[in-house]
C-alpha cells in the first residue's frame, strides 16, 4: 500500500494556470491489485533524439510512459502536487525543505535525501542544460532524516513547479555512472525500461515496488512512429493500442468512441531568425507578421482542432485572456520586394508541413519568395537552434517544461535562452522577463507573464499561428488513459487493456 498523500498550501506554490480541462483517465487506482492486464502497445509520435537523455526532449518520453519522476509533478489545475517528495516548506527566499517519501529505484536501491540531492546535482551540470533550469542556479544538499534542502541563487518563487520538470526526473546512483546519464532500469515510475532498440521501439516491464502501487498492466511495447498516418493506421488495425497525435485529417477515420480530444497549451508558431538573414530586419518580420491568417490554418489544416493564435499562451490558459496585454513598438511593415526566406518544419506533428504550405502560400502573396525544408525533429533541432534557417514552424507546449509561463518566456526568448528558436536577445523582453519571475504573488505573476509575452511578441520574433487541440487515439478495450493537457503523461497505473 502506498503512503497517503498530502498536500501543503505553500507560499509561492500555486503558479501555474488553471486549464479548461483535467486530466482524464479511467482512474489512477494505483491502490488496485486486481488480476494483470495485457501488455500495452503504444505508438509514439517522437523517437528518442538524445538516447534517452532525462536533459533534452527525450525527459517527456519517459514521463508519458511512466518511467521517471521528480520530487513535484503537475495536477490537473497546473498546481505542483506530492511525488517523490509528500511535503515541503518554504523556509525563505532561496531555501526549500523537501521531505522524501518511502520509494525505491527501478534498480531495488532506496530513494534517500543523498540520491535526491546527487540527480539534482547532475541536473544542474547537464550540458546544455535542461530547460526547466534556464536562467536558474540551485543547489541540493541531504538536510538529515528524509529531506532535501534545495537552494537557489536568487529567489525562486516558482521552485516547486519547476522541480515538476520532466527534465528534472530523478535517477538513481547507477544513472549517472557512464559517459551519459542512462534512465535504463534506474527510474522510479510504475514502469521501467528494460530494452531499447534505436530509435524504433522500446520495451518497458512493470516495476512491482513502485511507491504508488502496482501497476494494472504487465508491461509496455512502445513504437515510435514518426508517419501520423502510420500511427492511426496502426490503431485501426489492431497493432497499438494507443496512439498519440491523430493527426486531424486522420481523425475522422476513427470511430468516435476512439478519439479522446484535449485542449492543450500548446501553440504552433512561427519563430522568425532574429539575428541573421532576411528577419534580422524587423520590418520584414512585421511583413510576416501582417501576411500570417492563423484563422485559415484553425479552420482549413486543424479543421477545427484548434483556435487562431492570440499570443505565446492561449485559451486553454483561462487567466491569460484577462490580463493579455497589447504589444507596443513593433516596427513599420516594409515591402518585401521578392526576399528570399526558407522556412524549416518538422514531419512528426503531421500538421505542421501543411501549415508551413499554407504559409508559404500567404508570405508569396506578400511578396517574399518561400522554400520550404521539411525534416523529422530530430534532424531539425541542432540546425534550428544554430539559427541555419529564416524561419522555424514548431509546436511548443508552452507549460511543459515548469508549469510555470515565466519559465518558457526565458528559456525561448531571452539572451540566455537554451530552447530559442528566434535566437532574439532584446534588452526590454529580457528585463520583462526577468521582472515576471521575481513576482510570488499568484496574480501579479500572472499579469507580469502577460506583460513580458507583449513585449517578446513587441519584437515579430514570433507569430502565433494557432493554439492546437490533442486528438489521442485509443482502442476499444483500453482504460485509463491519461489525457493530459501538458502532455508530460498517457499511460499510468491504472491504464489497461
């Protein structure tokens, strides 16, 4: 049986937006040990590009298939809630108190403050380093009995959203001892990973001592499938059992009873090369900026799936609405004069070429000249952030790495920025940015969020095109699903065919 959960109201704590939606599932009934259900078949839409690495995208994989955890995790109001850590205490500005609760590693060694403060460690001295600490430096010291003491350089009200991270998951001892840190058989989740092979298929077992109970499932069989075509067809013919990120032209192919829709805080966008070629000039990314219909691409690409973007956080974000600000200061649209721009996008979010197409299309019409680059992510990501192209189409889950909105804003649109995709570096967003996360107060946090994504939106570094509906395909004899608005999980302890 696992220890009960309890949650502490602290200072600081509730940070994160609350979200038209929950999370739904058949039911966390981790308290359940009734009879094994089958193994799980789920096809993913993104192969790990970092082997597996916890730093870099790969950390969302193992969280959405139940390997790894951190001391916080997400609630369905985007509140950080109990994980490996039942309590903790604000004690001043830069110091928390985090108490452990009873859990053990994939590996049969016991979670304890040193192993916590060690994959905390590691964490900080990743390279890059994981999102979710951008901008940030901590510290974790074991602090006697079963806490953790961690401290932060400069005042972090937003710390306990931020440890629940996926890039901030926590390995034990054994991860960390080759040349990469390896999640293999060292997580803490319901279920671990006993194979990978390359970049097509992993192979997870149940781990029987997980803290929150046994899981329902004996084990996983994930794909991963980069086609969107290929991941519906392979539901429809009985090969998985879940599929993440039905592409909406293949919605339709399903039966109704098969498509769990979520609204999501993820936005796509069109990130405009601030520091070289055509965009470096900010009349020419106001040109783009005027071309841009995101209504077109809600309506005609996403065939309802989604709204026309309105800023970095959309409608899923309930709060942002009230408080968006108008951007100021953006530059005089120039003529484009028949510039040449290529515009890059990624195939594993099937939407996303066609959205570049439709682009094209609106950017021609202004007058630019558009070549379109269309690769799998992971071909794209070490050429997008080295600035090698005008422009990026991306879909970015603008809560996923903290849960916190100061968090993304620094991470993809300030000097220092690890995810920035515009490579922009300008001197008022990043003293707005920098404004918004010295605020504790819930509200005053929020309005300072909204006034920094006026001023990164201010610059036509990035032009919102829609904000997108998750569509998850799931087979008829499949429970507890996890539809989860952040997408950092799908299968849990109570998911089961």
């Amino acid at each position: 049986m696992r220890p009960p959960r309890r949650r502490r109201v602290v200072a600081g704590l509730l940070l994160a937006p609350v979200l038209t939606g929950c999370f739904a599932s058949g039911g966390d009934t981790s308290d359940d040990n009734s009879a094994d259900g089958a193994r799980l078949r789920v096809a993913l839409a993104f192969p790990p590009a970092e082997n597996f690495s916890p730093y870099g995208a790969d950390a969302t994989l193992l969280s959405r298939l139940g390997v790894t955890e951190g001391l916080t995790k997400l609630d369905a109001n985007g509140v950080a809630a109990p994980a490996l850590a039942e309590s903790w205490t604000r004690e001043n500005d830069r110091n928390w108190l985090f108490t452990l609760r009873e859990a053990t590693f994939q590996d049969g060694t016991e979670v304890t403050p040193a192993t916590v403060a060690a994959a905390l460690t590691a964490a900080t001295e990743a390279e890059p380093v994981t999102a979710a600490l951008s901008g940030i430096k901590l510290t974790a010291k074991a602090s006697g009995g079963r806490q953790v003491r961690v401290t932060t350089e400069d005042p972090d009200p937003a710390l306990p959203l931020r440890l629940t991270s996926p890039g901030l998951a926590i390995l034990s001892a054994k991860a960390y001892g080759g040349k990469r840190v390896n999640p293999v058989g060292t997580g803490t989740g319901p279920f671990e990973v006993t194979k990978v092979t390359g970049t097509t298929a992993a192979t997870l077992d149940r781990f029987d001592a997980y803290w929150g109970g046994r899981a329902q499932a004996s084990g996983i069989d994930a794909k991963f499938i980069a086609d969107g075509s290929a991941r519906t067809n392979a539901l429809r013919t009985d090969q998985v059992d879940i599929a993440e990120s039905v592409p909406v032209s293949q919605a339709s192919t399903l039966d109704q009873g098969a498509r769990r829709e979520t609204a999501t805080t993820r936005t796509a966008s069109l990130l405009l090369n601030t520091k070289r070629g055509a965009f470096k000039d900010p009349k020419l990314r106001a040109a783009a900026r005027e071309a841009v219909d995101g209504s077109v691409l809600a309506k005609d690409v996403y065939e309802g799936y989604a709204d026309a973007g309105v800023g970095i956080f959309g409608p899923a974000v309930t709060w942002a609405a009230g408080k968006r600000v108008e951007p100021a200061g953006r530059a005089k649209a120039a003529k484009p004069d028949g510039t040449s721009v290529t515009i890059a996008t990624y195939d594993n979010r099937p939407e996303l070429p066609e959205v570049a197409q439709v682009l094209q299309q609106q950017l021609q019409k202004a007058g630019f000249k558009v070549k379109l680059e269309v690769r799998e992510y992971s071909r794209l990501e070490s050429d997008a952030l080295a600035g090698k192209f005008d422009a990026i189409v991306g879909a970015r889950n603008s809560l996923l790495d903290t849960g916190d909105p100061v968090s993304i804003m620094a991470s993809d649109f300030t000097c220092d920025g690890i995810y920035n995709l515009a490579l922009l570096c300008d001197k008022k967003v990043d003293q707005a940015v920098a404004a918004a996360g010295k605020e504790s107060d819930i509200a005053k946090r929020q309005q300072a969020a909204m006034n920094a994504e006026a001023a990164i939106l201010g610059t036509d570094a990035t032009v919102p095109l829609v904000h997108q509906q998750l569509i998850t395909g799931v087979g008829d004899s499949v429970q507890g699903v996890i539809l989860d608005p952040y997408e950092r999980t799908l299968v849990g302890t109570g998911t089961r065919r």
